[in-house]
C-alpha cells in the first residue's frame, strides 16, 4: 500500500510499530488449513487508525483529509441527483447525473494526497465532465492541495457513437456545469476547456500531477492523451473509468480494443511508452502508472484503502477499547502471524529507500 510521505517517512525513522500489539501476536496451530495470514499492510491500517492518529499530526491531518473529503463527496452526491431532460443514453446510464460524486473518487483523492505528499506541483485535468459531479469533488481536492484544476468536455455530449454509447450522449451543457461548480465546488478557479479534445486540447501546456479520463470512447482517449500526456510530470498518473477488474487487465497491463481500454491500448503501443496499470477502485476504475520499468512494484492497492477508511471512520471502535476490538479480529480469523511488526517495517523500508514513489 501507499502511504503520504510523511507517513512512511515517520514509521521508518521512529519505529512506532515496536511494542504495538506485540500482546495480540500468537499462533494458531490447531487448525492450519484456516490460517488467514495478515499482511504488514493490515497492520499498518490498524497503527494509523489508532494510535497514529493519536498520536502523530501527519497521520491526523491525513485521515482528517480522507474523512473531509468524504463528506463533502457524499455531499455533492445527493445535491447532484436531478432530473436530466437531455438523457438519451439507450442504456440509461445518462440519467445518473451524480455521476462519479461520491466514494468512487476517494481513491482520486488518497492518490493525489500521496502525489503532493511527495512533492508533486501542478494541475489535474479532468477529461469528461457531464454534469460536473466528478469535477465538483475534485475542486475540493485540489483546493486543499494546491493544485490548479482543468476540466475539458464538448459540453454537448459525445462526439461520436461506439457500442452502446451514441453520439450527444452524457450531454452537460457549459452553464449547467458552471452552475454546479458555483453551488458544489470549492470556490477555486476550475479551468473548463469547451469543445472536442482534437481541437480543444491542442498545445494545452500546464505541468499536469494527474489526467482523469472518463470519455467513455476509444477515439476521445488518443485524443485526450494525444494532446496532454507530454505534459505529466515524472511519477505522475492516469486514472480513468471504463477499466474493469479482471476484464481489462492482465498482468499489470490493459487489454481491448474498443472503448477505453483500446484507447490505452492503441495509445501506450503506438508510443512505445511502458506503464503498469492495476484496478484502482469500485465502478471501473483503473490507475495507469506511465514509464513504470519491469522491476518497479505497483504498491497502490484500492482494498487496502477501504480498510482504512472503514478503520478510520469508526474510531471509537478503535479507540474506546482497543485491546477488546483487536481480540475481536483476531478471533475472526484462524491465522498465524510472526511479526506483524516487522512485515509492515519491512514495507516501509522499502519505499523509504526508493526515490520514485512507486518503489
Ligand atoms: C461519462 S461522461 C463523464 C462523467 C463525469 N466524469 C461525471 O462524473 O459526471 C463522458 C463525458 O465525456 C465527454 N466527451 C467524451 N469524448 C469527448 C471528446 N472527444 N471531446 C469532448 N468531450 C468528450 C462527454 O461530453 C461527456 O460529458
């Protein structure tokens, strides 16, 4: 798992795992075929959730971050649900007009925390607005992160037909979307490029931290990262929609030919650009990772993240009584763990010892 800089920075330097739980280590050899082996990363979700978060500002100001952001995500979930007149997706899919508001961007938003965590200046470029949900959460995010936000769409829908996608589908018109951001976003300047991105993203020339695609069509992904991907910066990702968990990925690459991920295909062979790419959370979401050499470890893992937040939103669970909750879970699981303690460290070192953050 990935963790802010600070963080990992911190439990590499301090230590702060020695002594934690060390009461709770023990084995089961009753019955192995049940063991459920923890991993340090486990370990390190339950340290953060309780006694990183008392004890240490950094872990605070992160799940302080996380929690903000959700709020505010759920928030612009609900406030973004109303009639769209203009649907006219055959599936019905345009109907949505929430569209990623809500927890599916919290994965965005622990990743673009990380990014700046390791000194990462710049903006983020949405490409895909509709109705602005997405774009609202965002505005959030990088306003607490000081990144500038760009957000390009035809503000007309798509631009041509593809599957079950017609053309002038997902339409969200320039003014409904401003409209949106001035009731939902943050307040910050959001840079929204009107038009198509063949035309509409030529010579766009902002270091980019970040490209967020969810364009739906093989043909807008060359067109999108034909224009912007010269400008992400060194370590800097790509999440898109439309990459589906055990569909689109094999072996830390993409695979298809039409849609989204023959869009990432075409793109990344056609440049001989090398990448890794791995599920990045719920609803299709897929987090490409450009120049990753063969041997670099993909460390981002999105069910790791869930354990957090769920750890993380429950502190009392934690924190009232945590001798009795970790007795809890560890009786849930027949498993058998030497040292958790030293796993977790083992982690840490790891990517403390690595310059690129993707170890
Ligand atoms: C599925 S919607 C985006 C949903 C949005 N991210 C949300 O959370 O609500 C797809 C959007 O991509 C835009 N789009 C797709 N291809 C495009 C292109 N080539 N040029 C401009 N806009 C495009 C469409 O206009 C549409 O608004």
């Amino acid at each position: 798992m990935i963790y802010p800089h600070e963080i990992e920075k911190w439990v590499v330097e301090q230590k702060p795992l020695d002594g934690f739980l060390q009461p709770y280590v023990f084995q089961h050899e009753t019955n192995k075929s049940r063991r459920v082996p923890r991993s340090g990363d486990f370990w390190m979700e339950v340290w953060l959730a309780t006694e990183g978060r008392r004890n240490l500002p950094e872990v605070r100001r992160y799940l302080d971050y996380l929690a903000e952001m959700r709020t505010r995500f759920v928030h612009i979930q609900k406030e973004m649900m109303y009639e769209n007149r203009d649907a006219t997706h055959q599936l019905g899919h345009d109907q949505c007009t929430a569209g990623w508001a809500g927890d599916s961007m919290m994965p965005i938003a622990a990743y673009l925390y990380y990014l700046h965590s390791r000194g990462l200046k710049g903006s983020v470029l949405e490409c895909g607005v509709f109705k602005g949900g997405s774009t609202c959460c965002l505005s959030w995010i990088c306003k607490s992160l000081g990144f500038g936000l760009y957000a390009a769409d035809s503000f007309e829908g798509l631009p041509s037909s593809e599957g079950h996608y017609g053309r002038g589908d997902f339409k969200g018109g320039y003014e409904e979307v401003r409209s949106n951001l001035k009731r939902l976003g943050s307040g910050m300047t959001t840079n929204l490029i009107k038009g198509f991105y063949a035309d509409s993203l030529k010579g766009f020339n902002e270091p980019l931290v970040a490209i967020w695609l969810d364009v739906d069509l093989k043909q807008s992904v060359l067109d999108a990262l034909g224009h912007t991907y010269s400008q992400l910066l060194p370590n800097g990702v790509i999440f898109s929609d439309g990459l589906v968990d055990d569909v689109d990925f094999e072996q830390e690459r993409i695979k298809g030919e039409c849609g989204e991920p023959g869009g990432f295909v075409e793109f990344f062979a056609s440049r001989g650009i090398p990448y890794k790419a791995k599920p990045g959370g719920p609803r299709g979401l897929g987090l490409i990772v450009p120049q990753c050499a063969d041997d670099e470890n993909l460390l981002y893992e999105h069910d790791k993240l869930v354990e957090l937040f769920k750890l993380a939103e429950l502190p009392g669970l934690y924190l009232t009584d945590r001798d009795k909750q970790l007795e809890t879970i560890l009786q849930s699981n027949s498993w058998k763990i030497t040292s958790p303690l030293r796993q977790a460290r083992r982690i840490m070192e790891k990517l403390w010892t690595h310059t690129n953050p993707r170890a």
